[in-house]
C-alpha cells in the first residue's frame, strides 16, 4: 500500500505574515478624501479656463446639452475629462446589461451626493463622492446608429411658445439687424415677421431665456450671456442648425469671473434651458409617442 503521509509532510510552512492586507478604514477615507478634493480641484480649473478660451465654454455646452440632468460641476468634470462623451453608467450598471468595460480604460470621475450632515450654522449640508464612470465608447456595446430626431418646425415652434411667461407677438416694428426682442416694460416679446423656422427658434428660444431671467430687477446686459448660452443648448438639443452661435471668443461678462461665479452662471444658463425644454416637452412627447406608436404598427 502507498503510504500518502509525505505529502503532509512536504507543504512549505505557512509564514506568520497574512497574504494578503487588510482593510485600512482610516487609509480608505485619506484616499476618498483626496480623489474629492482633486475632483473640486479640476471643476474649477476647468470653469476658470473658460475665461482664456470660448471653445471650452462651447464644450461644456455640448455636454451639459446631452447631460441634461447633471450637475454644473459634473459637466465641468466631463468636459475636462471626456467632452464627446455620450452616455455614461457605473462599472456595475453596464455589467447589468451584460455590457463590459474595455481593458485599460481609465474611466471619468464625477461626484455623486453622500450622507446628509448638520453645519456649524445648523443648516444642513451634502457630502460628495468621487465616483468613476465609463462613457458607452469604453464598453463592449456595440454602436448603435443615432437617427436624427426630426420633429415638424411648426410643432417645434408651438412648443417652444408652450406656456410662455410673457406674450408673444408679430412685428414689423423692430429695428434693422434685429430678429426678435424682449421688452420688459411691456412684457412682451416681438418677433419679426416672415423669418423662417430655424431663425424664429433661435432669435425666439434667446428672447424667452430673458423673459425667463426677468425676475423684477431684470438687466439686459447682465443676462446676455445666460440667455445666448440658453438659445444655443436648445438649439443643439432640438436639431436647430448653430452654425450663427461664436464661441471663437471668450464673452466679455466672462473675463475676470472667479471659479465660483462661473459657476453660478452656468447654473443660471442650465436651470433657464431646463426651464424651457420642460414646457416644451408637455407638448412635444405625445406626439412623439403617437409618431413612434404609427411607426410600430406600420411594420
């Protein structure tokens, strides 16, 4: 019979020091704690560097155009980080829908909301995370081709008037060079006669951005800029050509802003746009879903 002891015998000794190390609460948070505060970092890096180069005001647009619901300072982070970015998820979110991420992709860190926790003042504040994120380009997924939206200019129009905060009128009463004004003491808005569709959304979509703006102290000049911002993201959003928007320069209200009051104006420029497209999404999503209920059964 073979005598199988040996076998015992001839396993390397087991060395006192563990194989693997264990979890450091205290090094865990250091860590956290530093990707947060590289993350604020780069937020106002990125907002100050709009003050040198228009382009990237242009960029953080576009981004905030596809990420509607996004924060201010997680489309700063997306347009340092990845500007072309389409949609984005979580490891386990894309792992969820059996789609994985490539290897060697780095990812794209944002910021999601944490535990709520009491101020020196009392009043209640909301810890940040860093999070990282994997734009669709970095996963398995295959490409989908995108189909242009195509919706009718006269619905589009209609809809961008939806529930409109000051009257809207026809005029051949506006000064040369201009397609449609807002005017506060009368609260209204004039638009030019004849103009067509692409030019009323977009002389129209910037004049609603001031009617908008217009909250009893309103100046023209100093909303300018929020609502030029306004008009250009819903333009993108809706498939209205923005080949008369230039960022080729950086805007002059810009310069000298600090990373804060950036901020707050891009806020303004997103809450304003957001204000918008809610109105006009009344209108246009049941016809929408009656387009692609017709589309369905035809096939």
């Amino acid at each position: 019979m073979n005598n199988y002891d040996s076998i015992f015998n001839s396993q390397p000794k087991q060395s006192d020091s563990k194989s693997f190390s264990s979890f450091n609460k205290e090094e865990w948070a250091a860590s956290k704690k530093q990707e947060r505060e590289q993350a604020y970092a780069l937020i106002d890096e990125t907002a100050e560097a709009m003050t040198a180069d228009g382009e990237i005001l242009r960029s953080y647009l576009d981004v905030q155009t596809r990420f509607d619901r996004y924060s201010v300072g997680n489309a700063l982070l997306i347009t340092a980080q990845m500007p072309e970015a389409n949609r984005l998820g979580s490891f386990d979110d894309w792992k969820e829908k059996n789609i994985y991420i490539k290897k060697g992709e780095s990812g794209i860190i944002i910021l999601e909301p944490g535990e709520e926790f009491t101020r020196e003042d009392g009043s209640i504040g909301v810890s940040y995370n860093a999070k990282k994120v994997f734009d669709i380009s970095q996963t398995t997924s295959r490409p989908r081709p995108v189909s242009a939206v195509s919706i009718d200019p006269s619905l589009l129009l209609q809809a961008l008037i939806h529930n409109a905060p000051c009257e809207i009128k026809i005029s051949d009463q506006l000064p040369d060079g201009l397609a449609a004004a807002y005017l506060p003491e009368e609260k209204v808005i004039r638009v030019r006669q004849g103009m067509d569709a692409p030019d009323i959304f977009r002389s129209l979509s910037q004049e609603l951005a001031h009617a908008h703006l217009d909250k009893g102290s309103y100046k023209r000049n100093e909303c300018a800029l929020t609502a030029y911002c306004a008009s250009y993201i819903l333009c993108q959003r809706y498939g209205v050509p923005t080949d008369h928007f230039r960022f080729d320069r950086v805007p002059e209200s810009l310069r000298g802003m600090d990373a804060k009051t950036i901020r707050a104006e891009l806020g303004r420029i997103r809450d304003v746009s957001n204000d918008i497209s809610a109105s006009m999404s009344r209108v246009l999503e049941p016809q929408q879903r009656s387009q692609k209920s017709r589309d369905t059964g035809a096939r």
